[in-house]
C-alpha cells in the first residue's frame, strides 16, 4: 500500500536533506561480478552518511522482504521463510500474523506484500510467494483475508489464488506487490535465470503485471487477455508511482551473462512497451539475440531513465515522495543490496521527468531490501543482511524508521 506523507512536509525536510548527502560520481571499470554477489560491508550502528535520524523499530527479523503500512500506522512485513510480522505502535508483536508453507530456496520464498488501497474496510493482504508445482519452483499471487484477533493482533485466512504459474528459479523471482494509483495492483517477476523468456510477451517471466484487485485482467491492458503490462525485464524488484501516475520500475543488471556486468536500471514503464532484457544491459547490446535466436522488437527498446553503468546497485524496493526544489517534481528512493545504501533520485520537472541528481542518503546498515513513506513524513527501511550475501550484525534483520533531523 503506498501512503504518501503531505507534500509540505516532504519538501522542508528533502531540502534540508539535500545539504546532507554526498553526490555520487560513476565508479571505474566493470567489474565481472559472480553469479552470488560478494557480501556487504558489515553494517555499522550508526549510518556513515545520513541526513536522517534512525531509530530501529525492529531487530531480530529474518530475511525481511516487504512492508505495507495501514491507514492506522500499522506495519505488515514478510520474512521470505513465510512469515507474515506486525509491528504495531512501535512494537514488534512477537508471533505472526501467518506462517506460509513456501519454498524458501535462493532468493526464493515468501516475497511481495500488498494491503488493499481501501483497508481495513476491504480487509485483504496480497502475497507473492515461491511454490513447489510439479517438481519445479513456480510463484503465485495470492489474496488473503485479514482479520482481527490473536497474539498478533491480525490474523490471515481464506487464500484465493489470483495468478499462478509465474516461473520461478533459484534466482530473479521478482516478487514485489504494489497498488497503483488506478485501484489496479502491479507485480514483477523476474526471468528465473532464463532470459529468453523476459523477450517473449506471452510468458509471465521477466515483467510487470497489471491485474484487478479479484485477479482479473483489466480490459485496457496493452495485451487483450493477458495480465502481461511491459516486458524484457530481467528481474525488477521496486515499483513507485509520482505524483502524476507515471509508473518507475528498478531492476537488476546482469552478474556474468553474455559478458556483461551491471548496469542495474531504473525505468519508467509505458504499457506494452519492451524494456531491453536480454537484447540489452541498460542502454548497451547485450549480444544475446544470436545466441537466443531473438529479434529486436518494434518499436526499439525503452532505454532507462537512469542506469549504474560499471557499478553496481542491485536495487530492490522503491518509493516516491513529492516536491523539491526549483523544477523539480519529487524524489525517487533505491533501497540498494549490494550497494548496500539508500539512493535518492531527483526527478525533474519535465515530461518525461529526467533525473538532474543522484545521491546517497543512508548507508552503514548493509544490504537494504525495500523502503516506503509513511504518513508521520519518515522513511521505512528493511535491511537484508541474513539473506546469505551479506555480514549480519547482532541485531539484523532490522526495520529502520528514518526520520528528518
């Protein structure tokens, strides 16, 4: 669920933020990263740049993937073994609101979370999660009904699958849940470590999906009768809207395949357009259309809105706060793994908006999975350390609560 803090508030704190931060510059040659990223720094108590003021809300958590907040303030959480965690009036409730019987292999398990734009009065969670289907992992969106009641204050129950046979692998499952500004709820899925299907328009893999909140396919989806709403991606983790209704999508770039490295992207995504993968890594061929027999299609490939190059981001969640200064429209918020900070994007005021700055706003706390804006005008941060690529401290997983100072 996206709640967004009023728009004042965002704009006295982000110009505060913007005498805080550090402006990047691109790092140097490509690095040939393996296929299993090298683990992040070890995270350090207190943020190494940050214009924040950073409490922990909670500590302890297990490979947390995704937060939704209720109109009350209260935090739904994934932990990719199954679990589904509340926080509530600051406290982490001690058991969960639900234990899902996923497959938790790779970068598999229990993944996106999603509350009706209209909860608790349409009282539904939406999940994205790993399962066994014939002998082979495959990924399914499914709606739960959440009711109140037990030792985690909320209960889930009454599963309805919406979508099912997503194809999954051990690696780029995608995963993330986002209500759009329409009413309409939007999924990524990766190409599950086949990169030919990310090409093919009627595959589930390697795209963003579009469907109704009952898992029906809205009529002006670019595709008649399919869910499919843009294609050729590699394995997007983090959706955000502005304040206009464009759509951003943050995707990661290849570790080894074809000879390429990098070149994680942020996009704006057009319905039925073709976003690259495996033709190209960011704005390069990537050489794969010999190899896998593909065309490029017409019209030509979406080219990023911005792109890492020769770095390394590995973006997962995403989310959008409005205002900033002179002709700009907002800022967008990288929640980064192997980059292992928090990156604001300044989003211009044109159309197509342009990004005039990038920054880091947070690092120190290791591998970050996924960030979203609450209502109070803080930042919610979950941090990824146990997920096997990364140095846990004591007290990881953790869900950080970051505040202007």
């Amino acid at each position: 669920m996206n709640v967004g803090a009023p728009a004042t508030v965002w704009r006295s704190w982000l110009m505060i933020l913007a005498l805080g931060v550090i402006t990047l510059s691109a790092a140097g040659g490509c690095r040939r990263a393996a296929p299993a990223p090298a683990p992040a720094p070890v995270p350090a108590d207190v943020g190494r740049r940050s214009a924040f003021r950073v409490e922990v809300l909670a500590a302890g958590l297990e490979v947390p993937w995704s937060l939704a907040q209720a109109s009350d303030g209260t935090l739904f959480l994934t932990e990719r073994a199954g679990l589904v965690r509340v926080v509530r009036g600051g406290r982490l409730l001690p058991e969960p609101a639900a234990q899902m019987p996923v497959a938790a292999v790779g970068e598999g398990g229990l993944l996106g979370l999603a509350l009706h734009p209209r909860f608790p009065d349409r009282p539904f969670a939406y999940l994205y999660y790993t399962h066994r289907a014939g002998g082979r992992l495959s990924n399914r969106v499914a709606r739960f009904r959440v009711a109140e009641g037990g030792p985690a204050g909320f209960r889930l129950g009454e599963e309805k699958v919406l979508l099912d046979g997503i194809p999954g692998g051990t690696i780029h499952d995608g995963g993330r849940l986002r209500f759009g500004p329409d009413g309409m709820l939007y999924v990524t899925t990766g190409d599950g470590g086949r990169p030919a299907l990310a090409a093919d328009p009627k595959s589930l893999a390697g795209k963003i999906l579009r469907l109704r909140d009952d898992g029906g396919v809205p009529e002006d989806n670019p595709f008649p009768g399919s869910p499919v709403w843009s294609y050729g991606h590699r394995n997007p983790q983090g959706l955000a809207w502005d304040d206009l209704g464009r759509l951003y999508a943050s995707e990661h770039g290849p570790t080894g395949e074809f000879g390429h490295c990098c070149h994680d992207e942020v996009n704006l995504i057009e319905p039925g357009r073709f976003y690259g993968w495996p033709l190209r890594a960011g704005r390069e061929p990537a050489g794969a259309a010999a190899r896998l027999g593909l065309r490029e299609p017409s019209p030509p490939p979406v080219d990023p809105l911005a792109e890492s190059g020769s770095d390394t981001w590995a973006p997962s969640g995403m989310a959008f706060t409005p205002e900033g200064g002179a002709g700009e429209s907002g800022s967008l918020w990288l929640a980064t793994l192997r980059g292992g900070h928090l990156r604001r994007l300044t989003l211009g005021a044109g159309d197509p908006p342009g990004v005039v700055r990038q920054e880091v706003a947070l690092d120190g706390y290791g591998r970050l999975r996924d960030v979203a804006p609450g209502p109070d005008g803080c930042l919610y941060v979950l941090t990824s350390n146990r997920d096997g690529r990364g140095r846990p401290a004591a007290e990881d997983d953790r869900l950080l609560r970051l505040c202007p100072r």
